[in-house]
C-alpha cells in the first residue's frame, strides 16, 4: 500500500499548475484573456477554427482548433456569451501539436475565439456560431 | 347526405376490421397518465375517416366534415387583432396538453415547429407552408382576420384531413392566444410582416 | 475597395437553405465524432454479466434469438418470434423477458425506470448500447416469415397512420412526406427504404441535446406524448409492432449504430 | 465513484492520436433537477496526458465543456505499443485515469 503510494500509482498525476480560479471565473471574455496573461491578441490566419456555423444543439458544439503559428505553446478557448466565457486552455509541450478537438457548450448564438500562444505573443482567430432551438430529436 | 354517406361506408368496408383492431390494441396497450387520460384514444368521426383514406376523403365527405367543423369556431365579437409580441412568444413555444404538461396550465401554439415566421428564426418547420410576409400579401382587414382566427382555431374547417391541430376546438388555446397568433400573422408591425 | 464590398456583402450573407442544411449535416458529422455513446457501452457490458435478482444471475444467458448467451449479431435479428414466449419481442422486450425467467426479477421491477435520466442512465439503455454494439457491420434482419410476425408488421403499419388524440395526430403527421422538418430536425418517411434503412442502422443512440442515450421504445413513448396522446405501455405489442415495422422497412442495412441524435 | 473512460491511442505517419471519452456531467450549478433544486456545480477541472509518464497536454477547463466530455489531441512521435495515460482531476477532488498502449 505504502508502496503503491509512493510509485505514485494512488495518488492522479497531479497538474502542472493549480487551476485558474479567476481567468475561469471570469464573467466577460476580456476579463478571462486578462486572467491567463493576455491582452491584444493579433488576428491571424495561422489559428484555424473548425466549427459547424450552425449548431442544432448548444449542449454540444464540436470544436477542432489547430495553431499554425510556429513555437505555440498553448490554445485557449473562449465563447464570448457564455456566463463564463473561458472554455479550456491548453499547454502543449514534448511533441504535442497544437491542435485539440473538443465539445463545449454555448447557450446562445456567440463568438468563438482560439487564442495561441507562441514566444511572448498572442494570436486569436474567431467565428461565429449559431445556436438554434430544437423541435423534438432523433 | 346519405348517398354521401354511402360512399363513405363502401369505402370503408374493408378497412373496418382492421380499425376495430387498433383500438382494441390501443384499449390494451395504453394508459392514463397525467391528464393525457384514456378517452383520447376515441376516435371522432373526422379522425377515423382521415384514418381509413389515408388523410384523402372523398370530396364529398371533406365537404361535409369541413361544414361540420366550421360550425365549431366561435368568433369573439370585435377585433380579432391581439399583441404580435405575445404571439412570437406563443409560436416558438411547445408545451400543452402532454402528459407531463401540468393540467389547465396555458399552452402554446407550437407555430415554428412547422411553419416560417420570422425571418430571424432560423428554426423552423416545414410540414406547414411558410407563413414568412403573409400579411404583407394578405392585408389586416377584418376578412383576413377571421380567416386566420378561424384557421388556426378550427384547421378542419377548411381542409378536413389537414395536419395542423384544431388549437381552440382543442381546448389547447384561448380566444385571447389565438388573437395575438392573428396580429403575429397580419400586424404590419410583426417581424413576419418585415 | 468599391469593387469589392459588393462581393465581400454576397459571400458573407447567411443564405438560408443548401448552405445551412451543409452546415447541419457537418455539425451532425462533427458530433457523430466525437459520440459518448461508447461510455454506455461498457458500462452495459458491466451490466451485462452482473449478478441480480432472487435468482442473483447474470443476463449472460438470455436468449437474444441466436441461443443463449449468443450475442454477435443478435440485435440485428431483432424484432422476431420468440416461441417460448410466443409473440414478437424487440431488444428491451427480450431483456426485460430474461431479467424476469432467468434473474427471477418480476416485470413490474425490471422496467418500473427503463428511461434514465443524464444523471442515471436506465438499466435498459446501458444493456441496449452494449448489445446493439455487438451487431456493428452486421445487415439488419428482423424476423419477417412467422405469423406474428406478419401480424406484427401490420399493425405495425395501422398504428402508422392511426389518427387520434386532441391534436388529431397519427405517425405521418410528421413523417408522412417527404422533405419535413420540425424546427430543423428532418423528419424520415418510415415506411420509404432508403429513411427507414438510416433509422434502423442507427437506433440506440445518444442524443446530445440531453446527454441521454435513448432506445427505440424511448422513441415510441416520447413520440406518443408529443401527440398528446396517453402513454403506451414499455414492451406492448403496440410499441414492438411499430419497431418492427420500421426495422422491417428498413432491413437489409448495416449495422452502424449506437449512432447520435440531437 | 468515478464511470469509465474510454481511450484509442492510433500511431500513423509519425503522429499519434489520441481520442478519450471520460463520464461526467459537467454540472454548471444553474441546471435545476426535476424537483426544482440547484444542481451543484461538478465538473473536471484538470487532465493531463502523458505519453510513457512524460506530460505532453496539460488542460484546464470549465463548466463549458459538454457533458461526457471528448478530447482528441495530437502527439509528433510516439510508437506502436508506447503508454498513453489521460487523467481528470474535477472539482469536488473526484479523479480517474486510463492507460492505453497505442495500436
């Protein structure tokens, strides 16, 4: 028991940093970029959203982002209407490629903006989403 | 009448057994829950035989279902011109009647699940025709008016084996909601009319 | 620049129609992805082989129609006669049927909460996605040749067109032409091949709208309360006639599912 | 009790990819359940993926992310047979991890 313990094989791996209590308890989006450290991000292409323009359903909106911007470090997510704007944020390192396919909720037609960052800077692409209301499913 | 009725019963004949059957399967199968209660399933004289023609009666027994139907609407005295706003909000909702529906709560109308409306409505329906601009081409007159009242009122009125809900013969709506459904459709202010 | 705002103004417009049915049909795809689906899966699995009822079995030995404890292919033979219980059965039939003759279960237990909730999921709903996995890539073939069967299927196509209730609704008041939709939710023509093989190859399925996954006797009941009708019994051979109808009609597909739906 | 997690670790053209599902209702805490109460806020805060113990994606997230949620990442290297782990941390101190060696 002791043991196992100690190989680490109780305990989760424990994250790299704590969670970010305020970029994620942020109620506007510029308070959560603020949150994480940025501000002024520069439009580019280089960030790629892939997103249906349409969603029938805002529980689930599938989002693939990809950063082309080379040296990035991390992608963060933000659905700007939503109570809490900040989706996720994620570090890449050791060979992982900035790229993340992921399922977010949005309760309302929005914007969505990908911010990378890459030595010292940061980029943001954006698209809107729309959310419709559904009939009765399936 | 009765050569009418005639027609309807030859035509029938065969199909007879088959709905004594499915009622007898619905009388088994099925049960009361919440206020959706078992006199449901009772057939009334439009319903079995939209039924057995497969929703395409002979013309002379659409004619009289639609006589009889149309006696049906009550027509409140006056304008028949409510708030479209309260119709948006009555067309783009869904609940009444269901089982889970609380008995005697309002309703709503239901409109967008099969019909365009608003333009900024993206979600709409399509087994109704789009309604988008219709009293832009149809006008606010008081013809207009108890044509839409008593379609949407009494559907059966006008097209016996019509898809859409009787919604005030039903019970699911009230003068009242009826009235702003109207203004939604023909006030020149409604968004439908932009 | 005067050149080319017009341009910029008539490829950035919404055009409502083919473009946003693409952007529909790519959100669909993108969901189907990504489905969850596979979670109910193992957790049917689970289910599957865990001891329960008076008797404390497992359901390893239900009979799904290809002997007992078979189960590769089983749920694309299904609905059918089962002889030993002498009607026709769907998949949460049969399961509630071998909780009952092999768990000791009584009927009433076994499907007093066969709907789950996102929060908990029902017994049934895990059990449905584990076993219909097990018939991926496998063409559907319900059973079509023994009398129930036959008599199934037709009041199975009664049931279809059966107009009644305060709303005056039967089966075809939705999907009875082609093309419709309720909001933007198309609506298949069950009794047209091509609609009924996609419900068929597809059905169980986790629906995203409410994080549930959802079977075909779901579909029935929550198709009933919309028509504001009252509500039909779980495993009444009115709900396993319109299953077997539509299975029927859309036999011959393969397997695809558990699938997604809104 | 924390429910399964599923996982596919595929390695093709020098890249490794990873799809993992993971059980979790992602509560926002302004859900009311059927009664009419507040559902509490519950939802995985942190996951991380290693590919053979080494930390590749470190994520935070929000109650934004869907119920049950999905991730696929993208790892430049890795080998048939290589161990990936994913593991979620949530709120209440809820956890669970999963290996998968990649095919």
């Amino acid at each position: 028991m002791f043991g196992l313990a100690a190989l680490g094989l109780l305990k989760p791996l424990a994250a790299l940093a704590a969670w970010n209590k305020e970029a994620f308890g942020a109620k506007t989006a510029d308070a959560a970029l603020k949150g994480i450290g940025i501000s002024g991000a520069a439009p580019t292409r280089d960030v790629l959203i892939e997103a249906p323009e349409i969603a029938e359903n805002g529980a689930v909106v599938p989002i693939e982002i990809t950063s082309n911007v080379p040296g990035t470090t991390s992608i963060a997510v933000i659905a700007d209407k939503n109570p809490f704007p900040l989706v996720a944020q994620f570090q890449f390192q050791d060979g992982a490629v900035p790229f993340v396919k992921l399922n977010i909720k949005m309760g309302e037609t929005s914007e969505v903006r990908a911010i990378a960052q890459a030595g010292g800077k940061s980029y943001v692409a954006t698209k809107e989403i729309k959310v419709t209301i559904g009939g009765c499913g399936g | 009448m009765s050569r009418m009725l005639l027609t309807v019963a030859i035509f029938l004949f065969p199909l007879w057994a088959r709905a004594q059957d499915v009622d007898a399967v619905l009388k088994r199968d099925f049960h009361a829950r919440g206020q959706a209660t078992m006199d449901r399933i009772v057939q009334d004289r439009l319903q079995k035989v939209c039924t057995a023609t497969h929703d395409n009666p002979p013309a002379d027994a659409a004619k009289s279902i639609e006589a009889e139907q149309m006696k049906t609407i009550v027509f409140p005295a006056g304008s028949l011109l409510g708030d479209w706003k309260r119709g948006e909000r009555l067309a783009q909702g869904g609940r009444g009647l269901t089982w889970n529906d609380k008995a005697g709560a309002p309703a709503d109308g239901s409109c967008y699940n099969c019909h365009r409306l608003s333009p900024a409505e993206l979600s709409y329906g399509t087994i109704g025709p789009s309604l988008t601009g219709f009293g832009k081409q149809r006008g606010a007159g008081e013809d207009a008016q108890r044509y839409v009242y008593g379609k949407i009122y009494n559907a059966k009125a006008y097209n016996a084996c019509s898809q859409m809900p009787r919604l005030g013969f039903s019970g699911t709506l009230t003068a009242e909601q009826i009235k702003d459904l109207v203004a939604l459709l023909l006030d020149p202010a409604s968004p439908v009319n932009k | 620049m005067r050149l080319v705002l017009p341009l910029v103004l008539v490829l950035s417009f919404p055009v409502w129609g083919q473009d946003s049915k693409n952007q529909i049909q790519k959100y669909r795809d993108m969901v189907a992805e990504g489905s969850p689906a596979e979670l109910f899966e193992i957790e049917g699995e689970a289910l599957w082989k865990k001891p329960q009822g008076p008797n404390n079995v497992s359901l390893e030995k239900c009979d799904l129609g290809l002997g007992a404890g078979v189960l590769k292919g089983a749920y694309a033979h299904l609905p059918r006669y089962f002889a030993d219980a002498d009607r026709v059965m769907d998949l949460e039939t049969r399961l509630a049927h071998c909780m009952v003759t092999l768990q000791g279960r009584t009927f009433k237990e076994a499907t007093a909460r066969v709907f789950g909730t996102a929060d908990r999921p029902s017994e049934m709903e895990s059990l449905s996605a584990y076993v219909a996995s097990l018939s991926r890539g496998m063409p559907m073939a319900p059973g079509t040749s023994h009398p129930k069967e036959k008599e199934a299927y037709e009041l199975g196509r009664a049931l279809y067109v059966h107009r009644a209730g305060p709303w005056d609704f039967a089966c075809t008041s939705c999907h009875g032409a082609e093309g419709k939709r309720i909001r933007l939710q198309e609506l298949p023509v069950l009794t047209k091949v091509e609609s009924a093989r996609a419900v068929a190859a597809t059905w169980p399925a986790y629906r995203v709208s409410t994080s549930q996954f959802v079977t075909l006797q779901w579909r029935m009941n929550d198709c009933y309360r919309q028509m504001r009708m009252p509500e039909p019994a779980f495993g009444s051979d009115a709900t396993v006639a319109l299953i077997h109808f539509i299975v029927v009609n859309g036999k011959g597909e393969p397997y695809r599912g558990p699938g997604n739906k809104r | 009790m924390a429910g399964p997690m599923k996982m596919r670790a595929t390695w093709a053209n020098g890249f490794t990819d990873v799809r993992v599902l993971m059980t979790h209702p992602m509560e926002t805490g302004q859900r009311k359940d059927p009664d009419g109460n507040l559902v509490p806020m519950h939802f995985i805060q942190t996951i991380t993926v290693q590919l053979n113990g080494k930390t590749v994606v470190d994520c935070q997230v929000s109650q934004g992310v869907s119920r049950n949620p999905v991730f696929s990442f993208r790892i430049k290297g890795g080998a048939r047979g290589d161990k990936i782990t994913v593991a979620w941390q949530d709120n209440k101190g809820d956890s669970n991890s999963l290996d998968a060696a990649v095919a």
